[in-house]
C-alpha cells in the first residue's frame, strides 16, 4: 500500500501546526505560507512558549512561505511535530499513514484476443472497462520496510544534527546604543553553561567568538563604560555575526571625560568634586611589578587628573561604582608610555 510521501506529510503538518496557532492565537491570513512581520513574530513566540525551541524568520521563509521541496532537519521536525501535539514526527507520520485511504491505482490486465473484426474491438472495450470498474485488489506488507526507513533517518538527522550543531562557531559584537559604534574599550563577557564552569572571556576589540554545546545560553556582560547587562541568546534565531547593544554608564562616560578633558583646571576640579563622595575609595593600579596598587583620597586622585600632562591621554578607567549619586569607588590607570 502506498503511503504518503515526506513533503505530503510536511505539508499536512503545516497544516496541523496552523490549527494549533489559531487555537490561543490570531493571525492576517489562516494560510500560514501568507504570513509575514507580527504573524511570523507571534507564531514563533508561541513556539517556543510550548517547546522551548523557535525558529529564525529566514527558516520561517524557507520551509513556510515557499515550495522547498526538501525537509527540514530532524531535530526541527520533531519540535514542529510537538507544537502540533505529537511526541514527535515519527509518531506524527504514523498516524497519518495509519488514515491513508489510498487512491488504488487502475493495473488492466488484457488477455491476448486476436483482432479481425469489430466484434471483437468491442470485446476488448469490455474487458478494459470491466477492469477499470473492479480494479484487482493488491496487499502490500509495509509496516516492517516503514519503521526500518523512520529508524534509519531519525538516526542520520541526529547524527547531522549533532555533529552541525555542537561543532558550530558562534561571533557576537558588542554596540554602544548611543552612538551606534563599536565598542573598542575592555568587555568582559561571562556564559552560564549546564554542567560546566562558566565560559569568561575578555575582548579589546568589541567582538567574540564561541562554541556553543546548547540551545539557548545567558550571557553577562561588564564594560567599564556601560552599564552592566545580561543576555539570554537563543542560538536557533543565529543568522551570520550578531551585534549586542550595550546601554552606556552615563556617570562613568562623564568620569572619563573630566578625568581627560582639556577644559580649564578650575572647572575640572568643580566637576569632579560634585561626582565623586567625600570618603569614596580609590585605587590607582600600576604597570609595574613592583608596585601594584596605590589608594589616593579624593583630593589627590582630582589633582592627579587635573595637572595638565600628555600622560593623561592614557587614563584608562577599570571601575566605578555609584550610589546615591555619588561614586564611591574608582578604579583606574594610567598606562606608561612605552613609545
């Protein structure tokens, strides 16, 4: 008995998966090849609410919106399958089959009747028309040669799953929201793995890379000009190189600049004075090994950065912590001049 054919049954889950969507949700258009912008948002929104898994807009496109006659992979088969209500696909392909009402296919057999007259023309047209109405009846066993076929390409689609997924590399660029530029300064990056110590990194030129083992991943981020932050990536929706917007520390940009500025001496020390507490702790680190870290009172870390020398153009802040308006610690440096 023929079954039907793996896009028929796609197409089929298409169709089941749409049923489910209009179940709890609301779309432009009841075909889901017509949806595009919020549908397509709201669909996958709604995805992984029930799956913990989602899907990019491109593959959204890809296998939804076009006739790509080629299924998806088995891992992305499975997830469709269990929005719609089944375990998985196999078991989604199962119970389609096991409705198929087969269009049973017309085999006439003629017998070898010599022709000579038109008696016997018309005897053929009988039979060729006796056959058509009572069509022989063939039995098929499948059931066996099935499984083996779901068996084998469950075990291909996890082995090209696993071996794709767990081997890819992962880049990440970080963007200042304000100006909409790359963020050149330190950026020490944390990610939370299951089951394993959590991954640091630290990048000088704004952009990372990474492997990654699972679906989804947080991600804490701490630059010294911006504001600490945290990310949970869904790596399904991973395009090409994704850019991370960064929100700035408005006190600690301000820091930077009167701590750097050209402006007049007096209307430095001003600034300076009415951002940083009274009793605020601050450290001086050093390039050398021999003398690490020196802690300066507030009066002298505002001389130090408000004598005019060249040597302040690298004046590099590490930390600043605030509260109440006020910092209360400071962190910083100033690199030695090696030209």
């Amino acid at each position: 008995m023929t079954k039907f054919s793996d896009i028929e049954l796609f197409d089929l889950l298409k169709k089941d998966i749409t049923k489910h969507f209009f179940e709890s949700n609301s779309a432009s258009s009841y075909d889901i090849s017509e949806w595009k912008g919020q549908d397509i948002v709201t669909f996958q929104e709604d995805l992984f609410a029930r799956t913990k898994s989602t899907v990019s807009e491109k593959w959204f496109y890809t296998y939804f919106k076009s006739d790509f006659k080629k299924l998806p992979r088995i891992d992305m088969l499975n997830i469709l399958a269990q929005y719609a209500g089944h375990t998985n696909w196999a078991a989604f392909s199962r119970s389609q089959n096991n409705n198929y009402v087969p269009e049973t296919p017309v085999s006439v057999e003629l017998d070898v009747i010599p022709v000579t007259t038109e008696a016997d023309i018309s005897q053929i047209e009988d039979k060729i028309e006796a056959k058509i109405i009572n069509p022989p009846k063939k039995k098929g066993k499948y059931a066996v040669t099935a499984a083996i076929s779901i068996l084998i390409l469950g075990i291909f689609g996890a082995i090209i799953y696993y071996s794709f997924f767990y081997q890819r590399t992962y880049e990440f660029c970080f963007i200042d929201s304000d100006r909409n530029t790359s963020i050149k300064d330190p950026i020490e990056i944390t990610i939370l793995r299951k089951g394993f110590t959590p991954l640091q990194l630290v990048t000088n030129n704004g952009c990372i890379q990474f492997s990654s083992m699972e679906d989804t991943l947080q991600m804490y981020v701490s630059s010294p000009y911006h504001k600490l932050d945290t990310f949970k990536i869904n790596l399904h929706q991973y395009q090409n190189k994704e850019n991370i917007r960064l929100e700035p520390d408005d006190y600690k940009v301000m820091l930077r600049h009167y701590s750097k500025s050209s402006q007049s001496v007096k209307e430095r020390i001003k600034m300076l004075n009415e951002m940083i507490a009274d009793d605020a702790l601050i450290y001086q680190v050093y390039d050398n090994e021999f003398f690490g870290v020196e802690v300066l009172s507030k009066k002298q870390y505002i001389n130090l950065v408000s004598l005019p020398t060249s040597s302040l153009k690298n004046f590099t802040l590490i930390e600043a912590e605030r509260k109440n308006g006020k910092i209360v610690k400071l962190k910083f440096k100033i690199h030695s001049d090696e030209s």
